[in-house]
C-alpha cells in the first residue's frame, strides 16, 4: 500500500490500464500470476530475466499511451453527435453542457 493513493488499484491501473485491470480482477490467483509472468517476459526488452526501472518506465508509458487513445476515440464518438467525424462547437456544448443549455 502506498501513502499515495489507497489500496493497489492505482498501480494495478498504471501497470495493466484501465480495461486489462478490470479483467484481471475476475482472475484466479493461479491465472493472475500466469498472465502476469506474460506480461512481465513482455516488459523484459533485453530479455536478460530481470526488469529495469527504465523497462518498467516504457511499459507504463505505453499501457498509458493506449488508455489515452482509446479514451479519446471513446470520447470522440460521445462528442461527435452526428456522426461526421469532426466535432462542432455546437455539439461539443451539448455533449459537455447539455443538460444546463
């Protein structure tokens, strides 16, 4: 546990992202620790046994990255109202403050 941020979910989050995280809560221990010795022989660039701090930097950076853009593209879809790929002012004020326009 950290003084940051209480219990594991935060790191749990950074180091698998959001949707993987999620998933992972409905492993067994047994399965978790498998796809985890997966995800960790991934992280291990050089392949030498043992993950650096910079290894694990670059992981994190990517799982990160991935979030952000399937965030965007979420949000994209919620804000582009009719659907034309681009989002107009007028529909970015509907999506954001709808309900108080």
């Amino acid at each position: 546990q950290h003084d940051d941020r209480p219990g594991f979910q935060y790191d749990h989050e950074a180091f698998l992202g959001k949707e993987e995280a999620r998933s992972f809560d409905q492993l067994s221990p047994e399965e978790s620790r498998e796809r985890l010795g997966k995800i960790v022989d991934r992280i291990d660039d050089n392949k030498d046994g043992y993950i650096t701090t910079e290894e694990l930097k670059t992981w994190i950076k990517r799982v990160q990255k991935r979030y952000i853009y399937e965030n965007v593209a979420k949000v994209w879809k919620d804000y582009d109202l009719n659907k034309d790929d681009k989002i107009a002012w007028e529909e970015y004020k509907q999506a954001t403050y709808g309900y108080y326009l």
